[in-house]
C-alpha cells in the first residue's frame, strides 16, 4: 500500500488558514511560526497535486474551486482521526473532544438551557460550541464540515442530511382570549378566515408554514411579522391576530404576563424536532446528546399528553 502524501498536522494547518483567512492569523492560531505554516501549506498542496488556494497580500487567501472541494473532506477526516484516536478512551471514561452543533433560532430556547444543564455541565471534558441561525442555513454550514449536528425540524431538512428525532412536533394556532374561536377545542385551518395574522418571520417558516395555510383554504392576511418567538406571542396576546406555532412553553402567557390560549390544529400536520446530521458513524459524543434529547423529548411528550390532551391533537 502506497503511502499518505499528507498529514493530518497539515491538513489541520490547511483548515486554521480556510478559516482565518490569512497565513500569520492561521499560525497564531495553532501556535507556529509563519514561515512554518507557509511551508506546511506548500508541502500539502504538492501532496495532492492541485492547488488549493491563492495567497495575496491585499485579500488574503483565497480558496480555488479545488480548495473548496477538499475542505470539506480535510474537516471530515481530522474529525474522524480525532475520534478513533479517543475512541477507546471514551469507552472507559468520560466522553472527551470537541463538539460543534447548530440550533435552530425558534427551538434553542428550549432545548439551550436542557443541554447546559443535562449534557454540557455532566460532561466538562466535552468543549461544545453552539450556534443559533436558520435551520437551513445552518445545515448548508453542516454540509461543509462547520458543525456535526443541527437541531432543526424534518420539514426543513436539506437533501443529503440524516435525522434523528428528538420530539414530535404539535403544531397549534394561538389566539387571545377575546378572539371568537378562543373557546374552540379544536379548528381547522380555513375557520380563520381573513382573520388577521401574526407571522413568525424566519426562512424555514415562510417557507413550510405559509404553503400549508394556503393547502388549508386561506390566504394568510399577515399583518404583523417579527424574527422573535416571544414577540410574536406578546403580538397575539394583545390581540392583534393569530399565529400558528409548533413550540409550545409550559406556560400559555406572554412575556408581558397577558393569557393566551392555544387550539388545536384539525389540518395541519406540523414537522418533528429532530438532530440532524451527515456522517455515516456518530461520534459517541454526538450519540450521547441524541440519547439525553430522544429521552427529554419522551419525557416532555408525556407530560403534554396528561396535561394538555384537551388543547393538543
């Protein structure tokens, strides 16, 4: 068998410059000379025969169409070298490495804190990184080696990503008391009307929810719009219009302590929260914390069913 032309040490050079996007920021960071990391770069580059990126003194460096292409795969590798190598380790001990995961801005307020407390705080040789975004943007992030798991919903996975479900999802509209179908158990979707309605204005919503009030026989009359979960209840609260959510708090009030009142869905068949990922084998790392979610999620789904049978199809 014929040697590697490349190692790992460069291939990690490789990264920290893609990264910081110039040769003396990517030496500082992994504690190397510049001259050194030129040389490393160099070398590599003649390991694989292409070149990988261009350096310029005005625009730093610039990764080729090839450079882009073999990124992905120097992550995948180094990640994968790290793993075999505390494989066994991890096996005895505690979990140990790094683990960098993406959640999707309307479910990390609730499953952040789960993680800090569950996961994060039992396991201090763990080093996890979490970033907040659009589930689709953070999964195209995902797909080139940025991060090894995305929390985000089924009806938002890219082509390509693997899942794993962590709670069901219980779509529901939210309406004030005063609104004339407060006192329902259950609606459907066209019962609305051209009633006025409150949009939770993220990508992955208008692009999966709107289309299905549409399917439901209405054409949302979308009044008032806002990024913020709690700006968009503090909205329908005041009664303002209604909305449409998926993530329910334990508490049906606003932040400004007004009530609200959630009503089943009859024709809505919302998405399940789920971890998504690439990778053929998970990390035990990545294991571990989809174990802690399913559980959560089976516990949370629960206490819903005896709780709230009345109010969540």
């Amino acid at each position: 068998m014929d040697p590697f032309r490349f190692t790992l040490r460069q291939l990690q050079h490789f990264i920290a410059a893609a990264d910081a996007g110039t040769v003396t920021a990517a030496a500082e960071q992994v504690h190397i000379s510049q001259a050194a990391m030129s040389q490393s770069l160099n070398e590599l580059e003649r390991a694989v025969g292409q070149q990988l990126m261009v350096r310029t003194r005005t625009h730093g460096i610039q990764l080729t169409s090839s450079g882009r292409r073999f990124l992905a795969d120097a992550r995948e590798l180094v990640s994968r070298a790290a793993d075999v190598q505390q494989e066994m380790t991890d096996r005895a001990e505690d979990l140990i490495g790094p683990l960098d995961i993406g959640i999707y801005t309307a479910v990390a307020p609730f499953w952040v804190p789960f993680l800090a407390e569950h996961f994060i705080v039992p396991n201090p040789q763990v080093s996890v990184r979490i970033v907040e975004g659009d589930g689709k943007d953070l999964q195209r992030q995902m797909l080139e080696g940025q991060f090894e798991a995305v929390f985000t919903h089924t009806g938002h996975l890219l082509d390509g990503v693997r899942h794993q479900v962590i709670r069901k999802g219980r779509g529901y509209a939210l309406v004030a008391p005063s609104h004339r179908l407060a006192d329902r158990e259950s609606v459907r979707i066209a019962d609305f009307g051209d009633d006025p309605y409150v949009l939770l204005d993220v990508p992955a919503v208008r692009d999966n929810q709107l289309p299905k009030l549409r399917a439901g026989g209405i054409e949302p009359n979308i009044q008032w719009r806002s990024s913020s979960f709690e700006a968009v209840r503090g909205l329908v609260a005041r009664g303002l219009g209604w909305s449409v959510l998926v993530q329910r708090p334990p508490v049906d009030v606003s932040y400004d302590g007004l009530p609200l009142v959630a009503i089943s869905l009859e024709d809505f068949e919302p998405s399940d929260i789920c971890i998504a990922y690439v990778q053929d084998r998970l990390s035990r790392r990545l294991t571990e914390l989809i174990s802690v979610c399913q559980a959560e999620g089976a516990r949370l789904d629960a206490e819903t069913a005896s709780n709230r049978a009345p109010q969540t199809g």
